[in-house]
C-alpha cells in the first residue's frame, strides 16, 4: 500500500485509509491467502494492486525466468473484464506497458511479465500457463472444483502464489477453504476478514440494513459464512405477519402464477397500509398484502385457476396484474394448448379487458434472488416490515411460507422434494416480489449478472 505514496505511479494509486486487516493482508507471507470480506470493503481493489506490484517487480523478484504470468480471473469472462480490465490498465506504469490486447484482456510489461483478465466460465483457460500468482475474485461464485482442478495445479509448476476473494456463500466450497485456511499452520496459507462498515461510509452500511433480510445483510456485508437452514422464509412470523387485510375494488389487483397440477395455485395480492407497523418517524407502511389464493389440490390446470379468479375477483373494477413463472409451465405439467400465459389472456381477458397487463420477464431470476427480496420484504435487518398475509383468505400461503425449506449444506436454495404439495405458492408471490423489490441493485456482481 505503501506505494501510493510513490510519485513514479500512476494517479489511479490514490491513498487508500489505513486498515489493519487489509495490511495485514499486504504483507503477509502466505503463498495462499483466503479473503471472505463485506461487500464494497476493498477487497478487488487490493488485490489488482497486490498483482500490478507483483508483476512490476517479477523481473526482479524471479531472475531466473525471462517472462511472468498473472492472472486476474472471476466467474464468467465479461464479469473479470468489468472487474479489473479499466483498473489494471490505469494502475500500471504507462512506461511500462508494451502492449495491451484487447481481445485477449492481456496486458504486457516491457519487463517481460504479462497480466490476463481470465473468465472462469472456462476454467481450462488457466491450464498451460507456468503462472506466477493471480487472483480469484467472487471465488465463492466459481464452481466448487475449480481450485483443486485447475487453479491449484496451474499453480505448481514456478510456486504460484493465489489469493481467493469474494463475498461468502453460503456454506459451499468457499467456506471450506476459509475454515483450511484458518486452520494451517504450514505457513502456506492464510485467512483474512473485515466488515464492509470499516470502509463504507456508515449510512451505506444503514441504507444496506434497511434493504436487506438479517442473513442476506450478514453475508453481504459482515463477509458472514451463513449456514442456511431450516425455513427458507426465515423472516415470516405469524404472529408478526398475518392480519386481516382490506380489499379495494378500485386499486390495482395482483395475480401471481406458478404452473402445477397437485396443486393448482395462484395468489392475490394487493399494496395497502398494512396495518399496526409504523416507519420511524411514525408514518404508516404501505406493503405487500396477501389477500387471496387459489389452491385446487389436484388434477388442476390453468384454465382451471383462472376461472376460480374470475369467480371470486372477476368483479374487480381496478387494473390487474399478472406476474409469475417467466417459463410459463414449460415443463408442460399444466399445459393444454399454447403457453400457460396464453391461456391467463384467454380466460381472464373477457373479463378483465384491457385493465389486464402482463408483468412477465423473458426469464426468471435467480431463486436466491428471489427468496432473499421475499424475506427482505417480510422484515428487514432493521425490523422494517413490509409484507403480510390475510390467514384466513390465504391460508395455504401461510403454510407455504412455513413449511418451505432450505436444502441442507446449500446456499440457500429451496428443498423442492421433501414435499412437492409446497413452495409453489410462495413461488408465485415471489415473482412479484423479486420484480417490484427486489434485492439485486444492493448485492454487487454476480446476482446482477444472473438476473438478465
Ligand atoms: N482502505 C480503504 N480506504 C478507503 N477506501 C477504500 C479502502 N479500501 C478500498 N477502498 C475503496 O472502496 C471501494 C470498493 O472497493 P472494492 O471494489 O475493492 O470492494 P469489494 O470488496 O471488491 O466489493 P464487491 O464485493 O462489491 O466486489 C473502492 O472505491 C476502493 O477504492
Ligand atoms: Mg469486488
């Protein structure tokens, strides 16, 4: 860090505030360094100094060889460009460079060391190469084998060094090589962590709180190794969330679809002031209330849960919006003809006309995307409440909310088997969630990329 001070640098080594971790890190001696920090905590911004000042001095750190090879990797190839590709050119010494490819994301020094941008999508894209060190970024993003089957043996040829960044996931393989890391005492390895709240301002970090579930917040921004388990909408409390809810025929009504035969489901819902919660300055919330459900336990179809919502809305005056499973029953389970959604404009436009509009993206986002902007909007790492349910109109929605669990050992993801009557109701509310709240803006990178 030291060399921001240096004036022979380019201005893109601005100061950067002192921090213990992060110096720590700097100068440690582990040849393999482990770094599960907060989002927006620094972590990608050490690392493309840590490997610019590695590749100036290689030449002189390894006489031995007379070219280096580093690199910058990520998950996907277009996700390593936007991550480090601009910064790297900028933080190497113009008089340094001699060339840059543009197409092959490789900068080369007149020293003789090279630095790639590499996408892990490809992992075989590491294999060949004698390299000198490089980074793994959103490491917890990659595939769960790509350290020992391609990184790690990459590495052995000239006692590569690495460092494994990213933000937590769950439980996965990332976790495993933080608790190694921890637990070595060869020397070679090393872990480091820090909250996002050392570096961001602290009405970042509270906007951060604000927008997002306890755990979601946790991991994100404490760099939280979460062990999802149990209910997979942990936030959802009966006691907090089920109350009686008002119907306005004038304002706009939401239906939300996920296709299935055992049971056949839609939900209902509609934004209003929900009652009995407050925001600070003591004004009322208006949320999500769940006012409805279709739930035909067996044998349903599509055709037939949309007659069920014309018999018991079809006297709404208001606009009506249908949101749902983008793939629109492609499985083919509650198809008949056409694609479920043409079956809803069939059945519902007699009786809704044109105050019937489709909210349907052309594909689903992430199920953890979704289950987090969920569980946000039931309550918020600050205790903000903006969602509920009517028991008594929905109360197959309020099972749902309860019974649905997470996959054991995972990320998070939803147990889709233990029993198949559940998760199709909560599905369907969260399509409409996750595309009117959702959660992704706040949580960098990744879950930005898998949403389009
Ligand atoms: N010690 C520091 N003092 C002040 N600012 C810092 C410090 N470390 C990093 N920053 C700044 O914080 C910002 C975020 O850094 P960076 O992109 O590296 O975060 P990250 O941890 O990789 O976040 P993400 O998880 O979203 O990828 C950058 O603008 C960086 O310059
Ligand atoms: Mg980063």
């Amino acid at each position: 860090v030291n060399l921001a001070l240096n004036p022979a640098l380019p201005n893109r080594w601005t100061a950067l505030r002192p921090h213990d971790e992060q110096r720590r890190l700097w100068r440690s001696k582990a040849r393999f360094r482990v770094v599960p920090a907060g989002r927006r905590s620094g972590k990608t911004e050490l690392a493309k100094r840590y490997l610019v000042r590695r590749a100036v001095v290689a030449h002189e750190e390894r006489p031995q060889y007379d070219s280096w090879f580093f690199f910058a990797a990520a998950p996907t190839r277009d996700q390593a460009k936007r991550i480090y590709w601009d910064d790297l050119k900028r933080l190497v010494p113009d008089d340094l460079i001699l060339s840059i490819s543009e197409s092959q994301l490789i900068i080369k020094l007149i020293t003789g060391a090279e630095i790639h941008v590499i996408g892990m999508d490809k992992p075989e894209r590491i294999e060949g190469t004698p390299w000198d060190g490089g980074i793994l970024d959103e490491y917890g993003n990659m595939k769960a084998r790509t350290w020992t089957l391609h990184v790690r043996p990459a590495l052995s040829d000239r006692g590569g060094w690495c460092w494994l960044i990213g933000v937590p996931e769950g439980r996965n393989h990332y976790y495993d090589i933080f608790k190694n890391a921890q637990a070595d005492d060869t020397g070679e390895w090393d872990a480091f962590h820090w909250k996002s709240a050392d570096i961001l301002p602290a009405a970042e970090v509270e906007a951060a709180r604000r927008d997002l579930d306890e755990l979601s917040f946790q991991q994100e921004y404490e760099g939280s190794f979460i062990h999802f388990q149990g209910r997979a909408y942990y936030t959802f409390d009966e006691k907090i969330h089920c109350r009686a809810l008002t119907y306005d025929p004038v304002q706009p009504l939401i239906i939300c679809f996920d296709f299935n035969v055992s049971p056949g489901v839609a939900v209902v819902c509609q934004e209003q002031v929900l009652p009995g919660v407050f925001l600070a300055d003591g004004e009322p919330v208006i949320g999500t209330g769940v006012i409805g459900e279709v739930h035909i336990p067996r044998n349903s179809n599509t055709p037939a849960v949309c007659r069920k919502l014309v018999q018991d809305w079809g006297g709404h005056l208001g606009k009506v919006f249908a949101y749902g499973d983008a793939t629109g029953g492609a499985k083919g389970t509650a198809k008949l003809q056409g694609s479920d959604w043409d079956i809803i404009a069939q059945e519902l436009r007699p009786t809704f006309g044109q105050r019937l509009f489709f909210r349907v993206p052309k594909s689903n986002p992430a199920e953890r995307v979704r289950v987090n902007s969920m569980n946000t909007r039931f309550q918020s790492a600050t205790g903000l409440v903006r969602m509920m349910v009517d028991a008594r109109r929905a109360p197959h929605v309020v099972r749902d909310l309860e019974g649905v669990r997470v996959l054991e050992g995972g990320s998070g993801e939803i147990d889709k088997q233990s029993d198949p009557h559940l998760t199709h109701l909560s599905d369907a509310v969260g399509y409409y969630i996750v595309r009117e709240y959702p959660i992704i803006k706040l949580i960098g990178e990744q879950q930005e990329l898998r949403i389009v």
